[in-house]
C-alpha cells in the first residue's frame, strides 16, 4: 500500500510537470504581447512597452522563462500578475472562495439529493416515479449550464423578481453577521441551484445503478435465502457497496467543477476562478495562467490519490501491489 | 442477416432508451437535411422585421437582434450541432481505438507508456485546454472540431484497451497468432472489430459532449461567425434576454433535444451491450 | 504678447486628446463646441458657479448612500502608472489634478488656483490651492507635484507623452510649481487634466513600487473629496465623504462601486434598483427604452467617435480605388444603425457632423446602391465566379462592443453586392499583432476618438498616422493636415479640411458605417451628475449627487 501510494505520488509529480510545460509553452506561443494590451490600443507608450517587458522578463527566450519560473515555483513565488498588479497566489487566493463557496454548494445537493433519489428511485424500480425521474434526469444531463442560468434568471429575477440576478452581495446593505451570511446565501440560490440542477442526474444515475446491480448479486440471494430481513440487507449491504462508484467519481469531478464555473460565473457575474482564467486568457497574463493552471493539475493528482486510498477503505477487497 | 433484423427489432421493442433517441434523431436528420427545403428564409438574410416574436410576420419562431429568421437558423443550426458532433467524436473514436488497442493488444512497455499518457490526458482538464487553443488560436469550427476530438479520446483508448486485453487470451486471436498472421493485421482483423462495440455507444454519448462544448465555447464568444450555430444564437440573445426572451429559449430547446437524443442512443446501446443490466429498466 | 495669445488661443483648438478616446470602458463625451477649451481658462480664472442651485430648485436629501455600477477590478490604486479604465471612475472621486476638464471639455482649476505663461510661453508658472491636505493629514504642497511629475517622465509611467514638452519643474515655494517648457505648448494645460496625471502623494510613494506599495494597493491616499474606505476584489470599492474636502462640500455620505463584470448584468441591476448610477452608458441594445419613462433622466451624447471598415492599401483588390467604392456602395449603413446603432447615427460625411465649423455638406458618402457597386466591380475587371462572387476574402475583427454584429451585417450586404466576407473573429490581443503589428490582413474594422479637435482625423489617414492601420497614403492630405495645423483662420482651415473630404470622398481611404455616442441614464430621484453640471463636475465626478428629497 505504502509503496502504491508513493509510487502514485512520483508518477504525479511527473505528470503535474509535462502537462504545467506544455501549457507553458502553449500559452506563451500563441500570438499577442500582454504588456502591450496593458498600454492600451490607440497611443501605445512604446517606453512604457520597453521597461514593463524587462521588468516582467518577457525580453527572455521561452526555454529560459521556462526555467526561472520553475525556479520561482520551487522557492513558492507563483510570480506576479500583469494585468491585476498583484502577486499571483494572492490573487488566485482571493479568487477560489467564492468559487469553491459556489461548487462545493452546488456538489453537495447535487451529491446528496442524486444519490438519495437514486436510491429511492431503484427500489421503486419501474414505478411510475422511477420513470418520471429518470426522464427528468436525463434532460437536466442534456442542458447546457450556461443556457438554464440565464432560464432562471429570466424567471426567477426578470419575471419574478424574488431573487437577485447576479453578483455575489448586495453592496448597498453594508450587512455584517448573519444577515450578511443570508445575504450572500440569497445571491447564491440561483447559481448554485444551477449548478446542482446540471450535476445530479450524473449521482443519480450511478446511484441507481449500481443499487441495482449490487441487488441482483448473487450475495443478496443467498442472504436473501437465510431469512434477514430486506431492510438489513440493504442498510447493511446493498448500501455500502452501491457506494463506491459514488465515491470514485466524486474525487475527479471535484477537480472538474472548475470547468463548469466558467460559465456559471459568466453568466451570474460570480467573481471566481472561472472568470479569472477566461479575462486572463484575453489578457495574456501569463502568470496567471500558468499559475491557474499548475494549482489544477495539482489538485486533480492529489485527488485522485486520494480516491485510490478512500476506495480502499470502502472496499477491502482492492489490494495494491 | 435477417436474424439480426429481426433481433434488432426485438431490442428496440424492449429498450425504450433506444427507440426514443432513434425517433428522435430521425427527426433532427430529417429537418437538418431538409434545411433548404423546410426553411422559410434565407438563415442569413437580414429582414426589416427586427426582434419580433415568434408568430408575427410570417416568423414561426420570430427574428433575432439582427432581423434574421430564427426558425431558419434553427434548421440550419442543426446540420452544424450534427456536423461537429459526429465529426468530434469520431476523432475521438478512432484515436481511442488505435492508441488503446495497441495498448491492451501489445501489452508490455508499450502499455506501460501509453496507460502513463493515457493517465496525463485525463488529468488535464480539458476543457481549459480547448478554451486556451480556442481562444488564442481561432474559432474557425474545424479547429474546434480537430480540438474537441483530441481531448476526448482517452475513455475510448481506455475501452478499447480492456477490450482488447480480453479479447488477446481469445482462441480465435491465438490461433492467428499461430499461424502466423501479422500483430498488426490481428489487431486490425479481430481485436478491434470485436472490441468496438463499447466503442460505438460511448463516442455516441460524446457526440452529446462535443454538441454541448461547441455551444458553450460559442456562449463565451469564441465561436465560429461565419456558420449558424445554436450556441452562438444564445449567446447572441443574452443581450435581449428581458426584451425578447425567444431568442436565446429557442435554441437552447434544440441544444437540450439533440444532446438528449444521443444520450439516449448512448445508454439505449449500452444496455444493449451489457444485459446485466437487463433489470435496469 | 497678443502673437503668442493667438498662439494659445489656436493650438487651445489643436488639442490632441485622442489618444484615450477608444478607450470603450471610460467613454470619453466629448462634444462639440471644443473651440471654447482653454479659452477662457488659458488666463486661469477661478470658475464661478453658484454651488447652491446647482439641483435646479429641487429640494434634495443630504447625505446617503449612493452605488455606482462598474465594470471590472481596478488593477491597482495607483491612477498614474498604467492605463487603466476601471480606476479611472474611482480616481476621478479620490485624487485630484493641477486642472480638472469638465463634461463640456473646459479646464477649471483644480488643485491649481491660477496659472500663467511667461511672454515667451517658456515658463508655466501654476500658484497651488492652500491649506489642502492629504487624506491622512499630511499637508499637500508643491513637491508633491514635482515628485509625481518627475516619477512619471522618469519612469516612463502611461501617460509620459503628455508631459513630453516639459523641461524641468522647480517649486520655488509650497504653493508655487514652475515649469520650463522645451517649446511653447498650451496643449499641456488641458493634458493635465486628462489621463494618468493625478497629483500622488510622495510622502507615501517614495522609494516604493509604483504598483504594489501600500498606497497603490491597501491603503490609497488622495487629495480628493472622498477617501478610500475598503476594496473587495471583484465584489466593490466604498469610498467615504472626506470631511476635511478643501473645495465644494461633497454632498454623498458614501460612493461604492460595485462591480459587475457584465454589462448586461449590470444595466439588469440597475433596472432592479440594485444600482443608482450605471457608470458607463446604456448598452447599446437598451438605447431607447428609457426615453419615455419617467423614473430615470437620460442624457444622450453623440461622440467623435466613428465607426468604420479600413482597408490594407497592400491587398490586391482593396488597394483599387473602385473595389473600397463598391463596399461603400454596397453597406447598408441604415440598417447597420436600426439594428446595432444605440445612441448613435448614421454615418452621413466623412468628418463627424460635431464638427460643424470644418464639414463640408458637398461631401456626403452615397446613397446604398447594390447595382453600381456591382457595376464598378465590373468595371475593375472583375467577373463573377459560378456562386455570383466577384471577391472572395476575409475580414478580420476583434472582439468588442457591437463589432460581431456589424461584421455579420456587413457581410450580408456585400455578399449581395458579389463580394463574399469570410468573418474572422479574433481576440484583441491576436489582433494587435496580426493587424496592427504585422499588416496581415485585407479588411479590418475600427472605431475610436477622432476629436476634439478635427485634427483629430489627421492620425487614421495621415500616411504616418498612429492609427492608419492599412497604410493609405496620399501627399496632398499630409501636405494639407500640415498647412491647416499653422493656420490660425478659421475660414482658411474650413477650405483646407474641405479638400481633405474632398479627396476622401474621391478615394474611399476607410467606409465610414456609423457615428458613435453613449446614452446615460440616472433614476429620477438621482441628482447633480456630471451630465447636470457640465461646467463643474469631471466626468464620473459625483460629487454633487444627491437623492430628491422623498
């Protein structure tokens, strides 16, 4: 087990590394120059173009940028970002509560309320509720994120008008406490509701899945056999093995949620990591980028480590080598 | 032949997954290659009637910003959504089967690497990776396509690899073996046409993921201006969201149909495939 | 001394304040009638308006909280250092200038009382407002100005360009700045009060990085009538009536700008109630719809800012003089303007119809007309290929504002004219390199400031112009730019612009579509914006704001 887990951890290190180089590169060839986006369009001051690029060092070949980044990632200096004037981890900083505050909402209720309908939907299995929620799991699976936001807002918001449209606070309010707590809480219901609408029918459906492959083993028969009663069976069994797929998943979507942010943060004005990368994309912030970027392949490796040992837990049955 | 007619026919008596996404995309087939006949406009034309709503002026779905027919657009929309779809996901599909049937077919090092790369692609998120390409290097819809396919691959090579892992301990594989048939023409012979068949329903499920990574990429401005697409139309409709809702509902109705009906298809082929499943109705 | 105030009077007239105008985030409303900047303030007279009717009689609540929409995060709370359109709004609350140049585009004195040219014009000697203080305490004089000053043109900070005529700056005492000028410039008292020239204070910046010390970031000091109170990222800036203001009592108790990076979001916002003061102008799909409601003042401002497809005089076809006239012919510059225009009008001359003085009605750009266009082409040479196109090539645009838009509508009507537009979308950064930086292009579309002076023309279709993309060149228009730039005779100029549109009209350097403006609308109950006191409030002032009294 000790030597599986370290064995992952190198390969993760290594793999963390090819894929933060190739976005490097990728990044830094593409065309565009981010010191003279930051000069403006009309009247550039071509002084200004000359002291910012070799103060950011961008006068450097690539290879060599390559390496002093390295170099300054090693001693924990994420470098500093162009466009924001502020030091990279700070920003970056900044930037994933309000994100982290929106997904892991959103992952929540999406989690538990797909995996408790799953559940209930395969005991129900081929009830008329079964086939109701399936349906509507499926046409929530096939709805583009961004597209119900702006159904919601136009609703709830436009319509409505119960909710607020965007933003993450009311700024007038000047609320402290729990009011600022509920506050916030109010500006969250619509892009969080969002976010979990799109993400349950995924836990649903595994959920419901695999109770019913777990129910049809031929364990459940034999216990079946020996008289326990049908709720034991599942509390104590069906339950516990159902679960693994659940949990599987879980650690890489955790990763994944950032992805969707980018549109749910578009669309409902969130100030998050999501907005972050997309203006520093069109900005060029390299630093940014790049620093984005190596904090996501870190955080998926990590997770997915993670998951292997958790898995294990759960399941004594996988061994490692 | 005719067995297999008649079999096929069984299945979708009985798996209604199937059969709703085949009707379904029958009817998308139907109005995306009808598009010039159904139209009742020029998709690109721009008419004097600006913004109205559907119903009005002969507009059955009404016009958007620009005073185009959204009806029309809609009906040429969906040769674009199909178009990237299945050409996306067949990138994915041949590059999944090729790389995971070397993997699992020729096992040994070459494995070990492959399952290594495998394991870096899945680890990059992809969908920064695309934005990022996308972004900075053009909307022009066949990069799009190119690009979405070859960030998708992995879950095919992944299949295909335990296919093919199976399938090599087969006698029918041994016995090529034996008498021997070249490794490649194996592969190419009878690991992948008997391995392809998990293949098929999951790039059928990313076609519904390509549809919808084009719509998002185009909400976000990057799409491709010189073709009609749902997700652009959207997008364009944001601005008069208050003002004429139509705009950006309608396409979105379609977008949630089309990637419905290959999700469909998907789980109808899977069921098919696994019928332990069988009670899983 | 009269030869050098004719001298003043004319280049008051030639200010170059372009360089800023495009800038879509601060947009700049410049209207006509510039010929008076400067004027009257180049003697520096104290202005005199009379701050107690400045509600017009309204009865107005003291006090209060009012927030302002914004667009993005500020990069830093340095105002000077880089150019920075989120800032600007918040700057325009916290810090001052030697001058202030209102919404009409007058200076008015500012942290400067008064100020004089030497005979010679050489000197420029400003006397400094006294007992002003900075926001923590410390006393604000003269050395503040010569240190910001001296940093900027030392360090090449944004706007450097501006002070590019200064020779050295002395302080003989705290409430005296002397500088000695290369050359005579009376352009420079308007660049004061302009972009990236905010007096800083130097007791805080000294010696510290101009974008991260404590005064860019947490803790900004200004001289301005509302102190910084909190900034968070993404979410908002509060600032605070600074009590000790040394000029008119600001009347808000509190500013927030509250950011929301969507403009459609935050025009839904404001809708809401969620937001008092837009901060940048209606989107341009909402133009209109507040005209004839009366919960909300709408200010409508046509701009010099033109909206226009250039063309690279390199490109085969478009270096032809018939084919840029047959995509002039074939625009459909009314409909561009149904359907995107916003506060805008259609492009009707080839100078912007503010600038009354120098327009030339004789040149008015033609008619739609498909078939001549069609015929031109034909008479070029060209022949239509089997899909009806004579041309086939494509546009290059980059994302901003109305711009997709336009594309897909020219496209549509020079498809009918034979020529096909593949559009090519592109971010602005790949554009700068591809377009403007490496001529890599056929067909491209801009749009930016072209006043307040006409001059302002002279940098898109000079052959050296900053931004004559494409490279169109002709000698007589340099020559005449060049004569009408020395001129001090209105009526003399007047001929010399007249041949310049003359010669426009003649060889289509660029396709004019549309004539940009911005429409600003308050709720009703909001009062004292800067569009209320043109002669008094900077733009994105708020000084004066105050609710009407329930």
């Amino acid at each position: 087990m000790k030597r599986y887990i370290l064995k992952r951890v190198l390969t993760g290190i290594v793999i963390v590394l090819v894929s933060v180089c190739i976005n490097f590169v990728l990044i830094r060839c593409a065309p565009g120059d981010p010191v003279r986006i930051l000069a403006g369009l009309d009247d550039p001051n071509e002084d200004q173009i000359a002291v910012l690029t070799a103060q950011y060092g961008l006068d450097k070949s690539i290879p060599e940028q390559f390496v002093v980044y390295i170099g300054n990632v090693l001693r924990g200096d994420f470098g500093f970002s162009y466009v924001n004037q502020k030091q990279v981890i700070d920003l970056i900083a900044e930037k994933v509560v309000p994100t982290l505050l929106l997904s892991l909402s959103a992952l929540t209720i999406a989690v538990l309320g797909g995996t408790l309908l799953g559940i209930y939907c395969a005991r129900k299995n081929g009830k008329l509720i079964d086939k109701a929620l399936c349906a509507v799991s499926y046409v929530f699976d096939a709805t583009p994120s961004f597209w119900l936001g702006l159904m919601l807002i136009l609703i709830f918001a436009s319509w409505l008008g119960i909710l607020p449209t965007s933003g993450m606070e009311n700024m007038r309010g000047h609320y402290t406490g729990i009011r600022h707590v509920l506050d916030v809480m109010q500006h969250m219901i619509l892009p969080v509701g969002t976010l979990a609408l799109i993400q349950f029918p995924y836990y649903f459906r595994i959920a419901r899945s695999s109770v019913l492959q777990v129910m049809s083993e031929d364990f459940i028969t034999t216990l079946r056999a020996t008289g326990m009663k049908e709720k034991k069976i599942f509390n104590k069994y069906v339950l516990r093995n159902a679960l693994i797929p659940t949990v599987t998943i879980l650690g890489s979507s955790l990763a994944f949620l950032l992805s969707g942010s980018v549109y749910i943060e578009t669309v409902f004005s969130w100030p998050g990591m999501g907005r972050l990368l997309f203006d520093s994309i069109g900005k060029r912030d390299y630093p940014v980028l790049s620093g984005i970027y190596l904090i996501l392949a870190i955080t998926v490796a990590v997770m997915m480590i993670l998951v292997d040992v958790v898995y294990s837990l759960i399941d004594p049955r996988i061994k490692y080598d | 032949m005719k067995k297999k007619l008649s079999a096929f026919g069984k299945e979708l008596r009985r798996n209604s997954q199937l059969r709703s996404g085949l009707i379904l995309l029958a009817i998308l087939l139907i109005g995306a290659i009808g598009a010039p006949v159904f139209a009742t406009h020029d998709p690109f034309a721009l008419y004097d009637s600006i913004r109205v709503a559907p119903g009005t002026d002969g507009f059955i779905f009404g016009t958007d910003a620009l005073g185009r027919d959204i009806f029309s657009q809609i009906l040429y929309g969906a040769q674009t959504s199909l178009k990237i779809g299945v050409i996306a996901a067949s990138i994915s599909a041949v590059v999944g089967t090729l790389i995971g049937g070397i993997a699992g077919y020729f096992g040994g090092v070459v494995d070990k690497i492959i399952v290594e790369f495998i394991n870096i692609f899945v680890m990059t998120p992809s969908f920064f990776l695309i934005l990022i390409i996308v972004a900075i290097y053009g909307s022009d819809i066949r990069y799009v396509m190119i690009v979405i396919g070859l960030t998708s691959w992995p879950s095919n090579a992944r299949l295909m690899r335990a296919q093919a892992i199976s399938l090599r301990q087969r006698t029918f594989v041994k016995s090529a073996q034996a008498i021997g048939v070249s490794r490649l023409s194996i592969m190419f012979k009878h690991i992948i046409p008997n391995g392809i068949f998990p293949i098929i329903a999951n790039t059928t499920m990313q076609i519904s993921g390509a549809i919808l990574t084009e719509a998002g990429l185009s909400f976000l401005g990057l799409g491709d201006p010189n073709i009609v697409s749902w997700g652009q139309m959207i997008s364009a409709g944001k601005t008069y969201l208050t003002k004429a809702p139509w705009i950006s509902a309608i396409p979105g109705v379609f977008v949630v149909i089309t990637v419905l009906t290959f999700f469909l298809i998907g789980e109808g082929l899977n069921r098919f495939i696994s019928p332990k499943m069988e009670n899983n109705k | 001394m009269k030869r050098f105030l004719a001298m003043v009077l004319t280049l008051a007239m030639l200010l170059s304040l372009a360089a800023c105008g495009s800038d879509s985030n601060t947009e700049t409303t410049s209207a006509a009638g510039n010929s008076t900047a400067g004027e009257t303030n180049a003697a520096g007279e104290t202005s005199s308006v009379d701050t107690s009717d400045i509600y017009g009689g309204v009865a107005v609540q003291e006090g209060g909280t009012f927030v302002i929409g914004a667009t993005g995060d500020p990069q830093s709370f340095n105002p000077d250092y880089l150019s920075d359109d989120y800032l600007w709004p918040i700057a325009q609350n916290m810090f001052n200038r030697l001058v202030k140049l209102t919404t009409d585009d007058t200076v008015i004195p500012d942290l400067a009382e008064s100020w004089e040219f030497s005979d010679d014009g050489l000197t420029l000697t400003f006397h400094l407002r006294e007992g002003v203080k900075w926001h923590d305490g410390v006393d604000f004089t003269s050395a503040d100005v010569k240190w910001t000053y001296d940093t900027i043109i030392a360090e090449s900070w944004n706007r450097s360009s501006s002070l590019e005529s200064v020779e050295s700056i002395e302080c003989p005492d705290d409430n005296t700045v002397v500088f000695h000028l290369k050359s005579a410039d009376i352009t420079i008292i308007p660049k004061l009060g302009w972009y990236g020239l905010f007096i800083l204070p130097q007791h805080l910046y000294e010696g510290q990085d101009p974008a991260t010390c404590e005064a860019a970031t947490t803790n900004p000091v200004g001289t301005g009538p509302f102190k910084f109170e909190s900034y968070e990222t993404g979410v908002g800036v509060t600032l605070v009536k600074n009590e000790d203001f040394w000029g008119d009592e600001p009347n808000p108790d509190e500013l927030i700008f509250a950011i929301y990076t969507d403009q459609d979001t935050l025009y839904q916002a404001f809708l809401n109630g969620e937001v008092d003061v837009m901060g940048t102008s209606l989107p341009s799909a909402n133009v209109g719809e507040l005209d004839n409601d009366d919960n909300y003042r709408v200010f409508t401002q046509l701009a010099q800012n033109r909206t226009y497809i250039t063309f690279n005089f390199d490109d085969p076809d478009f270096s032809k003089v018939e084919v840029r006239r047959a995509v002039e012919l074939a625009v459909d510059r009314q409909g561009i303007f149904d359907r995107v225009g916003g506060a805008g009008a259609v492009a009707e001359y080839y100078v912007s119809p503010l600038q009354t003085d120098y327009l030339d009605e004789n040149y008015k750009i033609p008619d739609r007309n498909v078939e001549e266009a069609r015929a031109l082409l034909e008479s070029a040479g060209y022949t239509a290929d089997a899909d009806g196109y004579y041309i086939h090539t494509t546009m290059d645009v980059f994302e901003s504002g109305n711009f997709a838009n336009i594309a897909q509508i020219v496209k549509a009507n020079l498809a009918e004219a034979g020529i096909d537009i593949t559009i090519n979308m592109m971010e602005m950064s790949a554009w700068t390199e591809k377009v403007q930086q490496n001529k890599n292009f056929s067909v491209s579309m801009l749009a930016g400031y072209q006043g307040p002076d006409i001059s302002g023309l002279a940098g898109r279709i000079q052959s050296d112009g900053a931004t004559n993309i494409g490279g169109y060149s002709n000698e007589r228009i340099d020559e005449l730019f060049a004569l009408s730039n020395v001129e001090t005779d209105i009526t003399q100029r007047a001929a010399y612009y007249s041949e310049i549109q003359q010669i426009m009209s003649e060889e289509v350097p660029m396709v004019f579509l549309l004539d940009n403006g911005g429409q600003y609308a308050f709720p009703s109950n909001v009062l004292g914006s800067p569009y209320d006191l043109p002669e008094l409030a900077a733009s994105s002032e708020y000084t004066y704001l105050a609710f009407a009294a329930e």
